[in-house]
C-alpha cells in the first residue's frame, strides 16, 4: 500500500487536493488516474480511502470514501537524543526508531556536543518518510532542541533513564524497562554527557543504564533502546 501524508485533513474533509510535487508523483510516476483509491494519513492516527475525482498532475483531487481511526501505540517511549556530529546519522536514527515506534523525540544541547544548531524542518521530513514507508498513522512528536539541564529538570511522569558510558554502577536497560510502562530514555553525545550532567540527570530521578556490552555510538545506542523497548512491549 503507498501511503500519502498531510497533516490538515480531517475526519470531516470530505476533498482534498494534493500540492503541485504530490500530484505530479501521483498522476506521472504512479500512473493514477480517475477513479482510483489513494490511501492519506494525518499522522493523527487516521487512515483515509480517497478516490481521485481529477487526475490533474499540477491539482490532483481527491474525495474521501472512508476513514479510519488507530489508537496511539502504548506504552509510550520517548528517547531525549543529542544531535551527531555528522547530521545523516541523526536522520538515520530518526527514520530507524520510527519505522520501530518511538512515540517523541527531543533533541538534547549538551556539553560534549559538537552540533549545537538543529534544522528541525529537515528532520520533520525524514520522519514523515519514515512513517509513510512503514504504515504508521502517528507521526512522532518531534520537540525543539534543549540542554540537558533544562531537559532533566522539567517534571517527567514516565519511567526516567540516562545511558553514560562512565565506569559507574548501572543495571542494563532490559533489566530496568518494565512491560506496560512508559519511558524516557537520554543518550548523550559522542563524547558522552559530561560528570556534571550526569549527575543533574541522577538528582532529578534519572536511572543510570546501561546498553549492553560494548560501546555504541550514540545512534546506534538510540536504536538499540528503542529495539529493546519495542521487543518488551510487542
């Protein structure tokens, strides 16, 4: 199934018409024409059944047939994740956890971090593919940046964890996730969070974790909580 996404439709839209780079996608490369059905979402949770009434490959017309209504996934994760050096590693780690089922995303400023200017536009798309390609019909919530200061000391209802990679007593993350549950999970930067932001992290409730054996960069260490995540809870 091709899944098409805008984020204005409704459960009450009974037309829509697709901009000028969707429509010609349709009619030109898809070959669509009149009469066909389309599948949208709004990243709401909603499935709609469209049926084009003008195969136009400049205002490709829609009228909605059918909609459908999925629950967000529970329980909820949120990964609290600091930018990479190289961006196409973050946009990796955002199409992959996904395509997976992160529920939220917050890119974290901290100390070590080498990238400190975020285009949350850019990564916005990346998710929007991410989420068409694997037929989910919720986008994840993707937050502005902030520190990591500012982050911990927010008030957080979830199951609270911070993965660092420093020689201290930590208990491995599939040991602390409980099934049912949600949970927030940090993972730092490449030269990891700093002493003094682990220790804020610890303060405000965070439980230090660990993210099995070796040392992973930090997109794969997202992955990896968001597979172990996933896996409890499927």
């Amino acid at each position: 199934m091709q899944l098409f996404y805008h984020p204005d439709i409704t459960e009450t839209s009974k037309n829509f018409t697709f901009p000028t780079e969707e429509s010609k996608h349709i009619v030109k490369v898809l070959r669509k024409k009149d009469g066909d059905i389309l599948y949208l979402t709004n990243g709401k949770g909603f499935l709609f059944e469209a049926k084009i009434t003008a195969g136009d490959v400049r205002k490709c017309a829609v009228e909605i047939v059918n909609s459908t209504f999925q629950a967000k996934k529970e329980p909820f994760l949120h990964l609290a994740v600091a930018p990479t050096k190289m961006n196409d590693r973050y946009e990796w780690f955002l199409e992959k956890a996904t395509e997976i089922g992160v529920s939220e995303i917050t890119p974290l400023i901290c100390e070590h971090s080498e990238r400190k200017i975020i285009k949350l536009d850019r990564f916005e798309k990346v998710l929007q593919s991410a989420m068409k390609q694997s037929l989910h019909y919720h986008i994840p919530t993707l937050n502005e940046a902030i520190t990591l200061n500012e982050f911990v000391s927010l008030n957080h209802p979830e199951n609270r964890f911070i993965a660092h990679c420093e020689e201290t007593d930590k208990t491995e993350l599939k040991d602390r996730l409980k099934p049912d549950e949600n949970a927030l999970i940090l993972i730092g930067p490449e030269g990891d969070f700093s002493t003094k932001e682990i220790q804020s992290a610890l303060t405000n409730g965070f439980l230090p974790i660990a993210l099995g054996t070796t040392r992973l960069r930090t997109e794969t260490a997202a992955i990896y909580a968001t597979a172990c995540f996933s896996i409890l809870n499927a």
